[in-house]
C-alpha cells in the first residue's frame, strides 16, 4: 500500500505564502504522474498542478502564476509553493500519485489551507 504523506498546510493571511509538501512511501519515479488537488467548501475536488514522469507540467489556470509544482528527487519529495494566496484558495489540499502500469491511484491525507485575515 502506496502512503502519500503531506505537510505545510495553515492559516495565513491573504497575499501570504506556503509550501506543501508530499512524500510518497515509493520513489516518485515509480509514478507515472503525481499532483495536487483541492477541495473548497462545497466545491468538487479539482487539479490545481501536476506533472508526469516526463517532465510535462499542468497548471490550472486559477492559480497560474502563483503556484509552482517541483519536485526534489534526491529527497523523494513534491512540494507545492503557494503565493499571492487569495481567500477562494481555502480548501483542503490533497497529495496524488497515479500509477497506470497497475491502474491505481493514491491520495494523501490532506492538508487544510485557509487564507484569512
């Protein structure tokens, strides 16, 4: 069983920044893609960036510019790197890794953001 770990999540006021992060229990190589989500209160969960094994990037337009997806190969680790954040940026952010050689896919825990003043 695959574990999506995730942290950075908080309160912060808007125009602030954070980072999350996510280790996954296997090497981010074994994915084909990796990404992160967020689910806002009474909104259905949506791709805010992502990438593929080979480099391609995807970024929801919502946050384009602001968010930047990375990741640390030689610490395993996917981070998301939020600025500007605005109050419609509160959800919780989820950690996912899609593995379509066993046709499966993981989600993390979840981290709350709530970008307040």
């Amino acid at each position: 069983q695959v574990q999506l770990v995730e942290s950075g999540g908080g309160l912060v006021q808007p125009g602030g920044s954070l980072r999350l992060s996510c280790v996954p229990s296997r090497n981010i190589f074994d994915f084909y893609a990796m990404g992160w989500y967020r689910q806002g209160p009474g909104k259905q969960r949506e791709l805010v960036a992502g990438f593929t094994r080979a480099g391609t990037t995807n970024v929801a337009d919502s946050v384009k510019g602001r968010f930047t997806i990375s990741r640390d190969n030689a610490k395993n680790t996917v981070y998301l790197q939020m600025n500007s954040l605005k109050p419609e940026d509160t959800a919780v952010y989820y950690c996912n890794a899609a593995d379509v050689v066993r046709g499966l896919e993981y989600w993390g825990q979840g981290t709350q953001v709530t970008v307040s003043s």
